[in-house]
C-alpha cells in the first residue's frame, strides 16, 4: 500500500508538480509555497519596532500616524518584486496571504502596534477589482489577520474613481492623481478606532497618503501604516 501511495505521489507531481513560487524549484516541502532558499533570502528590513523609521519619515507633515512599517525591501528585479508580481497579476492569492502572515508575525514583535483595532485595505476601484477578481491589498490583510487574530474592515473605504498607474509620475503628479479619489461610506463605525491601513508597496506614499487623510476625517481616528514592500524613491 505504502509503494502504490508513493507511486500515485510521484505521478501527481509529474503532471501537476509543486514548485517554489519564487524560484520555480520543486525542492521544496509537500505545504510550503517558498523553497528554504528563497525564505532565507526574502529581504525583511527589521523596521517594525523603530519609530521614525524610513517609511514613517515618508509621511512626515503630511500625515499623523501611530506607526508604520515595510515588511520587506523592493528593488527592481529582485525576490520580492517577482512575489508581487504574482499576487497582482498573476492570480496567486496565496504567496499574499503567506507574505502577510509574515508582517503580522512582525507586527505581533513590536509594542508600537498592539493597539490596532481593525485591518483596512487600501481599496481598488471597483472595476478594476472585478476585472482582478480580488483586492491584493485584502489578501494581505487575510494573512496579518490570521497571524494577528484582528478583524478586516472592507468595503467602508472606498475608491471613487479609477487613477493613472503612478509608476513615471513624479511626487506632485502623484498626489494630483489621487488626492480626490477616496470616500468613507460610514464613519460612526469607525469613530475611535486605531486602523492599520495596508497596501502592497510603498513609494512616494501619495496614494496611501490621499486615502489615509479621507480615514482620519472619522472622529476620534488613530491611524499606523503597513506596507509588503518599501521601495526606495
């Protein structure tokens, strides 16, 4: 019985092979979604437990916030930016859900977020998020809320239009993009709450700036940032 199961096993992973989502390598155990290789080498940057940090000095007079943190480097061409690329475009849900589980175990690290009531992901105009058939910046928070044992508040921030892609915009051209483009639908349910506003990566901060503004509009508000990935400017 044990060699038939380990003949079925190896002909399932002949035609449907289990391989590491960030190098393609099929060494790799059965549950995993990373080989050890490329766990070893993810770039955390260690800023969670440090105040004025590079992604809190993004928003420096333009934003109050509690805390904020990037869980991971961002460079062109690297680890991280292949794992994005595939939570974004290419329909891996669960490679977002895994990074998010791993800022939420760093998250849990530091005292400078253990007062955050709620999960809020940055919210994707509604059309685009049809023709994604998901909000990466929610799967995300999937897994920083299983990791955190908080709850996920979507669909009360919301996107009002769609924006250009940011990514050859310069800093002033960001914040004209995107300064109008959110709205809160009920701010009596988030009064007095500290929000842990999340995205995939963060750049200028226009974007996350322009929505974060709209929250802190609910009274009595208290707002920290999380971001995947900090990318330099």
């Amino acid at each position: 019985m044990s060699l038939l199961k380990n003949i079925f096993s190896d002909t399932l992973h002949l035609f449907y092979p289990h391989v590491c989502t960030g190098c393609g390598s099929d060494l790799l155990q059965k549950d995993n979604l990373l080989c050890l290789k490329c766990i070893n080498d993810l770039p955390h940057t260690g800023f969670a437990p440090y105040n004025n940090n590079p992604v809190e000095k993004y928003f420096w007079g333009r934003l109050p916030l509690i805390a904020a943190h990037s869980e991971f480097y961002f460079e062109k061409g690297s680890l991280i930016q292949h794992l994005i690329h595939q939570l974004k475009y290419k329909g891996d849900t669960g490679i977002g859900s895994y990074l998010g589980e791993l800022m939420g175990l760093s998250l849990l690290k530091s005292s400078r977020f253990n007062t955050i009531d709620a999960l809020v992901p940055l919210p994707l105009f509604a059309d685009k998020e049809r023709q994604r058939g998901y909000n990466q910046a929610a799967i995300i928070c999937q897994g920083i809320a299983e990791t955190m044992n908080i709850p996920v508040i979507t669909g009360n921030i919301i996107r009002l239009h769609p924006t250009e892609t940011q990514t050859r915009k310069h800093r002033t051209e960001r914040w004209e993009n995107v300064s109008e483009s959110f709205a809160i639908q009920n701010k009596i349910s988030l009064k007095g709450k500290h929000l842990l506003l999340v995205d995939d990566v963060v750049t200028t901060g226009a974007t996350l700036e322009a929505c974060g503004n709209v929250i802190i509009q609910a009274e009595n508000v208290q707002l920290s940032i999380a971001t995947l990935a900090h990318a330099s400017k």
